[in-house]
C-alpha cells in the first residue's frame, strides 16, 4: 500500500470522522483542474467536484461550493439565491480557511468549517470524484451521501 501525502492523510481520517468510507487514489499527473481528473479518472468532467471557496461580501465569512466540473459559479445569480453578495478572495484567504492550496481543496477536513453549498447537478449521478487535498490525489463517493454528511444545501451555481 502506498503512503498518502500527509494533505490526502488528513482527508481520509476527516473521512473516517464522517462515517465515509472512501479510498484515496494518488495519481501520476495533476488532477488539479476538472479536465485533468476527469481524464485521469475516466468519467465525465460533470462527474468532478471542484472546492470552490467564496466569500459573504458584507461579513467576508468563507463559503464552500461543491460545483460540478462541468458548471461555474455565476456570482450575481448565487449572490441573489443568497440574498447576500459573494466574492472571489484571494489565494491566501482560500488557504487560511481550508487549510489547502488551490488545485487540491477536497469538501471537507478544512482549518475550519465553512458553510457549504452543493450544485444540484452532482446530485444526477451515482458516483462522483472530488479532491483529496493535494494536486494528483481523488476520491469517489455517492453525491447524496456528501451532500448529507456535510449538510450542504443544494444550489444552482448557473442560477
């Protein structure tokens, strides 16, 4: 068995804490963007879960949105869904907050918790494949077994 980054070790015991049962796979190439892990783990870019970290533009709280590869996240439309502007911060903030660099923010095991919402579209498959805290390293998992673990609040990210 291969020893995971000490990143991707702190995913799969945030996992365990969870009650998830997943399996970290380390990949040779990146899989920092959704097109690189759709192609390394042979699915649909729809399949790929990007971490995206926003910010509440009045109290600059951080927000997680778990996005489909395939989606972006429209910031006027979400904002409005919110009732509540968001921003794009900077990359220091998104490390602070999660605890990851960007290219490899998994859902969830980050510095502190973030209030998460999840793309509605994920939730149109079995299987999806999200960040397990490093730049070449994912996991698998039922969509609606996150959506539920995390009590992330379905969205649209187009609006």
């Amino acid at each position: 068995m291969t020893d995971l980054p000490s990143a991707s070790q702190r995913i799969a015991d945030a996992a365990k804490a969870l009650g998830l049962d997943i399996a970290i796979t380390i990949h040779d190439h990146p899989t920092r963007s959704a097109e690189e892990a759709a192609l390394a783990c042979g699915c649909d870019v729809a399949q790929i879960v990007k971490s995206l970290v926003f910010k509440s533009a009045r109290s600059h709280d951080p927000l997680l949105f778990l996005v489909s590869g395939a989606n972006r996240v429209d910031l006027e439309a979400v904002g409005k869904a919110l009732g509540e502007g968001i921003e794009r911060p900077d990359a220091k903030f998104v490390r602070e907050v999660t605890g990851f660099a960007i290219g490899g923010i998994p859902p969830f095991g980050h510095a502190r918790p973030l209030t998460t919402y999840m793309d509605e579209g994920l939730l149109a498959f079995n299987r999806v494949w999200a960040a397990a805290g490093t730049p070449n390293t994912v996991f698998a998992v039922k969509p609606v077994t996150l959506l539920e673990c995390l009590n992330a609040k379905p969205i649209r990210p187009n609006g």
